[in-house]
C-alpha cells in the first residue's frame, strides 16, 4: 500500500524553489526506489482566523510556504530508504553552514493511504 511523507516548510520567497539540503538527498536516494517527490510553492494560500497554511508555520515577512511530499510502494520501503539517507556521508556535507529555513517551523509526518479515487 503507498505512503506519503509529507512536508510544510517556510522558506526565503528568493529561493522557494530551493527546499533544504535533507529534502534534496532524500529525493537523490530516493530517485531509484521512491514513486513520486513533488514540491510546491504557495500561490493561493491565505492567512486564517485560526488557522492555515501561514500560521501553521508562522510565516514571516519575506517567506513564503513550501509543501512537498515523497511517495513510496510502503512504509517499509520509506524506512529503508530514509535510514540509506540518514547513512550518506554526503548528508552531513550539504547540512553544513546556515540551515535554508528554520527547522523548528518544519511540519512533517509519514501517512497512509486512505483514499484513491
């Protein structure tokens, strides 16, 4: 059965197209096993009362929101995947220097499939 892991991040709207360095090597490992990496800038996403995509990350001035997700044949094979990642010695050479955004503002989960239509 498919699993998503999904990602909401804010990110600098000069490089919304550019998500961290984990994001990129997870879609470099992933290339050959995982079935889909997407990722998407906001375009209609709108400051909520109580909630939204904005406050979900606690959007600042110059940022802009980035969701993305990779989808794999299971959990399984995201586990396996993801430990590949976590192993890469290249990991730690893209981590170094300021992080793109601010972790602690990341939202991220795995996610089963539920439905397909």
């Amino acid at each position: 059965m498919p699993y998503v892991d999904g990602f909401i991040v804010a990110v600098p709207k000069k490089s919304s197209k550019l998500t961290s360095a984990f994001q990129r090597s997870a879609a470099r490992s992933g290339a050959n096993t995982a079935l889909d990496y997407r990722e998407w800038v906001a375009d209609d996403v709108k400051v909520g009362k109580l909630t939204s995509f904005p406050r979900s990350v606690k959007l600042k001035p110059g940022e802009t929101v980035v969701f993305a997700w990779i989808t794999y044949k299971s959990r399984a094979q995201r586990d396996k995947i993801n430990a590949k990642v976590m192993a890469d010695p290249r990991l730690k050479e893209m981590t170094e220097g300021p992080p793109p955004f601010d972790g602690k503002r990341l939202i991220y989960g795995g996610f089963e499939s539920l439905v397909k239509v």
